[in-house]
C-alpha cells in the first residue's frame, strides 16, 4: 500500500484539452488533471505557479470538502456526485465522504483533483509547498477490506517479512533519476502472496529451517479452518522449494543466511474482478521478487533463478534506461498475462511496477527501498472493481 500524500503543490504546467472546449489539463508533480476552462475569457480554473491542494485518487474527502453549500451537511466543492461512495459497514451504515476516483474525460486522463487555496475556509494563504495538509483537511485514505482469516493465521515471524509499500510515481516524480536502468513490469490485480524459508533457532540452540506463507499482512496456517489446504501455501510447488533451497545452500551472500522470502501474485478466478483468462475456479501464481535476509535480490539475478527453476515470473514490460515519457506508453494498454478476448469483463492491465536493474536499498526521496508504481487510469475507473486484501 502507498501512504497518503495531500500537500500544498504547484501547478507545474497547464495545456489545453484536445478535445473539450471548456477543460484543461493541469501537471501537478506528476499527475495529470483536468480542470475547467472558459473559452469566452480564454481563462483555465489554474494558470502555471499557483499553489493548489492536490488530492489524489483513492483518499477520502468528508462530508465538510466533498458537498456543496446546499447540502446538508453543508460543504465546500459540491462534488459530492463525482467520488464513489463507499462501501456500507457490516451494520449497513453508509459511511461519509467520498472516495477520489481517476477517469477519462473526453478520452484524456485525469488522476484526482486539483482545489484553490481560500482563506474564507481557514486555509493559509502562508502554506509552503510540500506542507502536509491531511490531516488540516480531514482526508484520510481508502484502506481495501481485510478479508477474515477466520482463525487461519500463524503468528507473525520477525524473518518472514512483508513485501515493501509502493508509492505511487507521481506523487514522487524524482524518485528516479533519468537514464537509470529500470524494470517495467506489469502489475497484476490478485493477492499479494509470501513464501518463506526461515531459519528458526530451537530452545537447546540447534537450527531449523520451516516453510511459511502468507497474503501481504498475515502468515497463514497450510490447512484452513475448513481443512483445505491454504491458497498461500499452494504457492509453495516443488518448484519453488527446490529454488528457496539452492537459494539458501548455493547463492553468496555477505552474511549467514537466516531467511529467503518469495514475492508473488495469485490471480485467477474468483480472486478479484479481473480473472486474467482463467476461469472455473482456476487461479494462478506469479512470483515478482525476491529477498535474502531482507534485502532484495538484483533483477538478473532472480531472472537468473527464475528461469533454472521453472517458477513463472510477473511479465516484463520494458528494460532501459528510465524516462517519464514511458510512462503512458506503458502504464495503460491491454494486460499480457493472457489473450485480451479471455481477459474478462476488464481486458486492460492494473498498471507497472518501476524498479531499478540494480537494487537501490535506501531512496531519500521514498524514506526506504527504490520501487515504485504507475496505476493504469482504466484500471482506476473501471466499473464493478474489487480490492480485497
């Protein structure tokens, strides 16, 4: 998951709409969003250099940003009809507010919204940019539902860690230099799984090494409540022992090993809205990454692994030198996990994942490790989507 980013930005750059009269296209750090222009004055809601609140798809506006005076309770964009509701608590509640939604306008894309700087609303005329108003605001950000595990979990294990929270590009633009050499790969809607191969330390002091699994926040048990065994652990093919093995007994590392972690996806039938061409209860597995003792593995280096021990990997979109000019090229279009005409009801792709060939492990501008995603605005504003975790 990425964190929630609502600051004061600067409105880098307005173009005009190719095809609206009244719409502009505003640049605010890496986004794109429309904004309303009047042709009669040849005037855009926003010229270049203003300062503005950007709000990004996927937080939540309250009540008190999202409705218009009129409204009860009263608020200040009037808005209210353009944000997708949120989903009703288990008591049937509706909750307030609105969740910001990505959508084509007239055949453009157009990520969040944009909102004019009013001190009639307490606002500070004197906010630098880059001030974190969040919390100022009352936004907070959409959290996909936790599915019940039902008393499948396992308890947490130091070693067998999560997978990193990716931030989304165009909150971070600079994240990566220009001409670093990258990895696009394509971002498939699934569950996020972990397979684990964990050096444990007995209470008289001798060493095992136990398999685990797990989604991306909790490890889970092999056989469910209902005596299956878990979906996470049949990740775990002789495949993929045989490589977490020759992993931990043949690959160098600096230091003692004490845990490798596999990174994947399972997709398929019944595990999200989007199937990827499989159906009647199939799913699949992809892996995407790689980590020993927490750290991640080189991208050749886990091509490398991959491809000796037949474990199927996310596909790869594009490898070269890093230009936000790819980004469209790339982040939208139909998926190539399958044929478009089986895809199903959505036959796009949930955008790329950005890494560089060579792992960075600290990035100041992200707080951590170098990786970032580009979310398809198809993908975004598609009908009927799920986004359980």
């Amino acid at each position: 998951m990425s964190k929630l980013v609502v600051e004061v930005c600067r409105v880098d750059h307005v173009e005009p709409h190719p095809n609206a009269e009244r719409l502009a296209i505003a640049t605010v750090k890496g986004w794109k969003t429309c904004i309303r222009y009047d042709p009669e004055t040849d005037t855009p809601e926003f010229l270049p250099g203003d300062h503005c609140i950007y709000f990004p798809p996927d937080c939540v506006l309250p009540p008190e940003l999202a409705h218009g005076p009129g409204d009860t309770p009263p608020g200040r964009l009037g808005i209210m009809q353009y944000l997708n509701r949120l989903p009703k608590t288990q008591d049937g509640v509706q909750p307030p507010g609105g969740r910001v939604k990505a959508a084509r306008l007239r055949g453009v894309p157009s990520y969040g919204l944009i909102m004019q700087l009013n001190s009639d609303f307490g606002d500070d005329q004197g906010w630098e940019i880059g001030t974190d108003v969040a919390a100022h605001f009352g936004v907070t950000k959409w959290e996909p539902p936790l599915e019940s595990v039902d008393g499948d979990s396992e308890p947490e294990h130091p070693r067998f860690h999560r997978y990193t929270d990716i931030e989304n590009v165009g909150n971070f633009p600079d994240a990566i230099v220009h001409g670093t050499e990258v990895i696009f790969a394509e971002k498939i809607h699934g569950k996020n799984c972990r397979i684990g191969f964990i050096q444990e330390i007995n209470d008289d002091g001798t060493e095992s090494w136990l398999y685990m699994a797990g989604s991306h926040s909790v490890r889970r048990k092999e056989i469910d409540s209902k005596g299956r065994r878990s979906e996470f652990w049949c990740a775990l093919t002789d495949n993929v022992r045989n490589m977490l093995t020759y992993i931990r007994d043949e690959i160098h590392w600096d230091q003692p090993k004490i845990g490798v972690v596999l990174f994947g996806e399972i997709y398929g039938s019944g595990v999200q809205d989007m199937c990827y061409g499989l159906v009647n209860g199939k799913r699949s597995f992809r892996a995407f990454d790689l980590a020993i003792n927490g750290l991640y593995v080189d991208f050749d280096v886990t091509t490398e692994l991959f491809k000796k021990f037949e474990v199927e990997r996310a596909p790869i979109l594009y490898r070269g030198e890093f230009n936000e000019a790819l980004l469209d090229q790339y982040t939208c279009g139909p998926t190539t996990i399958c044929e478009a005409e089986s895809a199903g009801k959505f036959k796009g792709r949930e955008g790329i994942v950005i890494t560089p060939v060579k792992e960075v492990v600290y990035s100041p501008l992200l707080g951590g490790r170098l990786i970032v995603k580009s979310l398809s605005v198809d993908y975004l504003a598609r009908k009927g989507g799920t986004d359980s975790r």
